[in-house]
C-alpha cells in the first residue's frame, strides 16, 4: 500500500509541476541551442524556421545555464530581430516531454528526422 501511496504522490508531483510550464507569449519563439559561439553568445535554431544569435541576458546570466541541444524560449530583438535575440528560458527535460506530447515541438522534430 504504501509503495502505491508513493507513487501516487510522485505523480501529483510531476502534474503540478508540468502545469505549471511557460509557454511562448506575443514575439517569443521556441527554440533549439545549435552551438555555444563563447563571449555568452549562442547560435539557436528557431520554430520560426530562422537560426538566431543569441545571448542571456544580465538579469538571468548567474541563474540560467544552457547547452547544447537545450529547448529554449527566445526573444527577438525589436531591431534586427531577424537574426539576434534573448534566450529567456530553458525547459527541463520532463518539460520538454510535456511539450513534445502537446504538440509544440513538431517542427523540431520533424528537422531532426
């Protein structure tokens, strides 16, 4: 019984915490990290279909640590938004699961595939 009680537990975990999961709002788009380019610079492919130089921005550089592979949230810049932005967040790897089965990486994985 209390093998079930745990696990149950667990679950209710897992449920509140991919609940609770940000979501790209107005400009921001989904994102893949391609390539740390150093200088806190990182090259990131976007869902938009345009590959952007990004940075984190100081307010997140001592809390925010990314890598290769990583899904992130990206925000253009108001000016020349075509090729840079901001890497706002990054999702952990249940989250990234969450997203998968909801939908929101289809583009992603249809470029790995």
């Amino acid at each position: 019984m209390s093998k079930k009680k745990e696990q149950q537990e667990q679950e209710q975990k897992q449920q509140q915490e991919i609940s609770r999961i940000k979501l790209p709002r107005g400009d921001q788009t989904l994102g893949i990290l391609d390539q740390r380019l150093g200088a806190s610079r990182m090259r990131v492919r976007c869902l938009d279909g345009k590959t952007r130089i990004c940075r984190i921005p100081g307010r997140l550089k001592r809390r925010l640590w990314v890598r290769e592979n990583d899904i992130v949230i990206v925000e253009p810049w108001e000016y020349s938004g075509e090729g840079k932005g901001d890497i706002l967040y990054k999702y952990t790897p249940t989250q990234v699961v969450f997203l998968k089965n909801k939908g929101y990486l289809k583009k992603i994985e249809m470029e790995e595939f």
